[in-house]
C-alpha cells in the first residue's frame, strides 16, 4: 500500500483539506480498520487518505445529549458506545451493536461514522442506528450543514449518499424520556463465528409502548439480508397498537413475514440466499420470546 497521508488536526483544517483535494483522488480514513483491509485488497494509484482521528474536535469526537437527543460525533467509537451508561439504558439495540461488533481491540478504534460510511449491508452499528431512526448530519466544505434521515443514507452497497466534498460529522438519535422504561430494545446477530466475524444475517429492534403495555412506537431493521440495510416499516407498523405481552404466535409469524418482505439476500461463501430467510423468519420472531 502506497498512499499519502494528511492530518488535519482541526474541523476548519479538515474542511480546508477535502477542498484543495477536489480534483484529487482522496479517501477518509478514521479508524482505518475497514478502509486499510479494502486498500490492501484494491491498490489506489496516487492516493491521499484524509487522516480524520487527529481532528481533536468535541463536535466529530464526543456526545451531547439534549432533552430530545443524543448527538454522537462521527468519530465517536464502538468502544464509548459500550461504556457509556446513558446510551446502554436509552439504547440496548445499540449498545448490543457495538459490543458484537469485531474485537475489544477493533472497538477501541472503529467508529460510528466509518461503520455507516463504509455502507456494508452487514454493519452493525449502522443496523441499529437505521432501527433507531437516526439522523445523520453531513458537513460541506463551505462550513455548512444538512441532515439526512440514515434510512436514506445507504445508496447501495459501499455507496452513501455523500458528495466529494462532504464528510459525515455526527448522527443524532432521537429520544422519548418518558417512554424509556418501557422499551423492548436489542439486536440479533447471527455468523458463521461468535467474535470477529461480520453478520450473516442480523435484524435491530427498537419497540416502545405506554403505560398500559400498548406499542407506540417500532423501529425495526435488518442486515446483511439487501443490498443495504432496511427499515422494516410495514412490519414497525403492524405492531402499533398491539400489547407488547400479548403478542399471539399468529401475529409473531405475520411480524416475521413482513420483516422478511425487505429481505433480499444473496448466496455467498459464508451462507445461501435461504438460509438467510429461514434465520431472518426465525429471529424476527423470537424478539417477543
Ligand atoms: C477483523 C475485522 C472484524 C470486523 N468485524 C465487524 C463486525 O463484527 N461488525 C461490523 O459492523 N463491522 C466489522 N468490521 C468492519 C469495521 O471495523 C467497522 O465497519 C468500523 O465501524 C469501521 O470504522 P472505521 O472508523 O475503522 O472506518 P474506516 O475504515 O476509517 O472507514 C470506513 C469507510 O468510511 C469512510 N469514512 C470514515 N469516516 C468517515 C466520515 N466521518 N465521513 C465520510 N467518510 C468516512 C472511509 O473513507 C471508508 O470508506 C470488522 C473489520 C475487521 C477488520
């Protein structure tokens, strides 16, 4: 690998960077663990990586929360979503993502900004974050900014819809204080090995209900199961309205039916199409068990 490196070490140094390399063949890099393996296996010519893990900067590197969101800077790592207690109690889907994803060393390093960037069907964090409705907040290189929903951020695989001179900055999760105690929040992942090892299938689940158990709000989304990742909606929306401990076996198979609508997975070396299916049907279900 041959390539040249810059470090800008501030927000306004990074935005001044991406724009003297406009008519140059660049990358970003932030904790380089999926970006090294991909330039290792397809050589760039005449290269620049963009080091993004020397900008310092609180607005790309921390969290805010808000009363109606926590906004995770786009650098902000798998490792700080596991240890972060506010996130664990808010979120189980995500910090469940997290904590399966790679190996205590990888977490220290990987970041949520590159997860969703990097635009693989089988990525974790991106998984729950599409099942928690995020928001992700884009930054141009004339200093301003525009929000794009993550369920439309994923344009294909390893395509997103970022322009050459637009970084990814944060993404914002909504969130209910009131409806936090009555949550049913994981996320399910299924491989050919327990650590280090990318889905083979996954589904991230959000569910929130009111008092009296009654569903209010689903996020459902599943991985490695499309081309990108995919927000079950019809199956979110089949569950508003239902008790969350009343759910009959009937209406489980119905769920998971319509979870499975959004699949369409393909055979490769590490599972076929119907295996895919049958798994997905199956762990669409057993979330209610
Ligand atoms: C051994 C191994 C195991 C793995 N296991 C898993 C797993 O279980 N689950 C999983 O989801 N992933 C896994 N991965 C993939 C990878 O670790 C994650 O996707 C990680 O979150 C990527 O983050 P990063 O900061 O290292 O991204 P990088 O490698 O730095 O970047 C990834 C891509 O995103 C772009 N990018 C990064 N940040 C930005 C930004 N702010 N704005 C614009 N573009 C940006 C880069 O240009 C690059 O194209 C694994 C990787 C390895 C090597």
């Amino acid at each position: 690998m041959n390539f040249e490196i810059i470090n800008p070490s501030s927000t306004e140094e990074l935005l001044g960077t991406i724009k003297s390399l406009q008519k140059e063949k660049f990358r970003f890099g932030a904790g380089c663990t999926d970006l090294l393996m991909e330039l290792k296996k397809n050589p760039e010519e005449n290269l620049t990586v963009i080091n993004l893990s020397q900008v310092k900067d609180a607005s790309f590197t921390g969290i805010k929360k808000t009363t109606n969101q926590f906004r995770l800077g786009a650098l902000f790592t798998a490792h700080k979503i596991v240890i972060n207690e506010e996130l664990k109690i808010n979120f189980p889907v995500l910090h469940q993502s997290a904590l399966t994803l790679a190996s205590t060393q990888i977490r220290q390093v990987a970041t949520v900004g590159g997860n969703l960037c990097t635009a693989s069907p089988s990525g974790d964090i991106a998984c729950a974050l599409v099942a928690l409705e995020a928001q992700c907040e884009i930054l141009g290189t004339t200093g301003k900014t525009r929000t794009v929903p993550v369920t439309d951020f994923f344009m294909g695989p390893r395509k997103t819809v970022l322009k050459s001179n637009e970084v990814l900055y944060s993404i914002s999760v909504p969130v209910n204080n009131k409806l936090s105690k009555n949550i049913l929040s994981g996320f399910i992942k299924v491989g050919t090995r327990r650590s280090m090892e990318c889905s083979v299938v996954s589904i991230a689940y959000h569910i929130q209900t009111d008092e009296h158990g009654n569903i209010i709000n689903a996020g459902v989304a599943i991985g490695a199961s499309a081309p990108t990742i995919r927000f079950a909606k019809e199956a979110c929306e089949f569950l508003i309205g239902k008790k969350l401990k009343h759910i009959s076996h009937k209406e489980k198979e119905k769920f998971a039916e319509k979870v499975l609508s959004y699949a369409a997975p393909i055979t490769d070396i590490r599972a076929t199409a119907w295996y895919r299916k049958e798994v997905l049907f199956n762990i669409s279900k057993s979330i209610f068990e």
